[in-house]
C-alpha cells in the first residue's frame, strides 16, 4: 500500500475547504468568496497578525477567493509538491509550504 504523502494531503485539505467555505458563503461552490468572509473561517488581517493569532497563517492557506485560482494552486500543489516531496521529504515540504505559503499570505494581507 503506497504512503500518502504531505502533498496530496496538502492539495486534498485545499480544495475541500475552498469550496466548502464557497459553500457555506454563496451557497455555490464556484463563486468567488469576498476577501472580509473569509476572516469567519480563519482568514487573517493586519489585526490578526497584530494580535499574533499566527494559527490564521497556516488555516489561511488553505483558503481561496476565487475557485479558480484555488484549483491551479491545488494542481500545481498536487504536481509540483509531489516531485518536491520526493526529492526532500515530507517534512521539508510541509516547512517551505508552511514558510513561503505563510509569507505570500501575510503580503496579501498588507
């Protein structure tokens, strides 16, 4: 039986909370979500940062605006981290995901 490893884990745990907070917001799965709907669901603002509710940098990823961006991230997660995962390791994978995916979220929220 093959390992599922951190980056299928990764891109599955992205695409069910994507749109299941789509869902719960539009009531559709394909709709954009608005960026302030998504802080009930751990999205993060300057505030959150301020008040060092870090956990909101990791949940934040996880999170997507528009459904379509998220699917050609959880793609190029699914394809790209695969062969990274291969190549470094899962927890490797899980710290840069974490680090990078962490930054890129905190400059949005700027």
């Amino acid at each position: 039986m093959r390992w599922i490893g951190a980056a299928t884990c990764l891109t599955s745990l992205t695409v069910v909370v994507s749109l299941t907070v789509a869902y719960l917001v539009n009531g559709s799965i394909l709709k954009t979500v608005r960026v302030v709907d998504l802080r009930d669901y751990g999205g993060i603002t300057l505030e959150d940062i301020r008040s060092l509710s870090l956990w909101r940098v990791a949940v934040a990823q996880l999170l997507h605006a528009k459904m379509a961006h998220m699917l050609f991230n959880a793609l190029c997660l699914f394809l790209l981290g695969g062969l990274l995962e291969a190549a470094i390791g899962s927890l490797r994978l899980l710290l840069i995901w974490l680090v990078a995916g962490g930054v890129a979220t905190l400059i949005g929220s700027m």
